[in-house]
C-alpha cells in the first residue's frame, strides 16, 4: 500500500466520521457555520470614525 493510498483512505474514514456526527449533531453544526459566517462579515466591516471638532471643516 502506498502513502497516497494511506491518506486517501485515512481522509475517506475522517470523512465518513464527519457527516455520520453531522446527522446526529446537526444543530451544533448550523452554530458553528453561523459563528464562522459572523467573524467573516465582522472581519469586513470598518469602523467610521467622525471627525473631531478642531478638524471640522469650517462651513458658511
């Protein structure tokens, strides 16, 4: 047996682990895509800033 084959079967098992515990545990996995979807859009956003009254330009 030969490593590719060794990983390609070691990742099928982890696979097959890994959606038999999403079936069972399928609300936990809806909050962690959640968690991760809210760090990802918080990562975009930018804080404004105002500008401080000495700074302000001076309107007539």
């Amino acid at each position: 047996m030969t490593i590719s084959m060794l990983l390609r079967t070691f990742f099928e098992i982890i696979l097959f682990v890994a959606v038999i515990w999403c079936i069972f545990h399928e609300d936990r996995l809806a909050a962690f895509e959640k968690r991760i979807l809210c760090n990802i859009k918080r990562r975009r956003l930018k804080v404004v800033r105002p500008t401080p009254a000495h700074k302000q330009p001076v309107s007539f």
